[in-house]
C-alpha cells in the first residue's frame, strides 16, 4: 500500500506540472499572438476604436453643417408625354 501510494502521489506530481506547463505555454502562445497583432495594426495604420467613433461623430457632425448651408432643392420629375 505504501508503494501504491508512493507512485500514485509521483503521477499527480509529474500531471500537476505537466497541467502548470501547458497554461504557462498557452499564456505565453496569447501573448505572442496580441502582440503581433497589434504589429499588424500598427503597420496597417490603423485606427482604434474610440479614435474610430471620435471620427464618426466629427463626420456625422460635417454632414449636418453642410446640409444646413446647402438646403435641398426640390426635385422636379419630369412627366413624359404619351405618344
């Protein structure tokens, strides 16, 4: 019984490692992965999200400033005659 023991604990050791390990690597695999992400961001010039919705709302903002200055004409149709 002392040997089962023995054995059984040295398993669970080697098995409580072995699970430290592999969190360690999937940590270390995210890591990796954000941060060449965030390379192909940075190469790609591109925005992040509060700058996108700062910029969305400057836009909107134009958008609304120019119709106020050009109001819409009134589109005549064009009625076309029977032959």
């Amino acid at each position: 019984m002392k040997n089962s023991k023995f054995v059984f604990d040295k398993i669970t050791k080697l098995f409580e490692q072995g699970l430290i390990s592999s969190r360690d690597l999937t940590k270390e695999i995210v890591t990796i992965l954000k941060s060449k992400r965030d390379e192909i961001v940075f190469k790609m010039k591109l925005t992040s999200k509060d700058e996108f919705e700062i910029l969305t709302k400057r836009v909107e903002n134009l958008e609304k400033r120019i119709e106020k200055l050009n109001p819409q004409k009134k589109e005549r149709t064009k009625r076309v005659k029977k032959s």
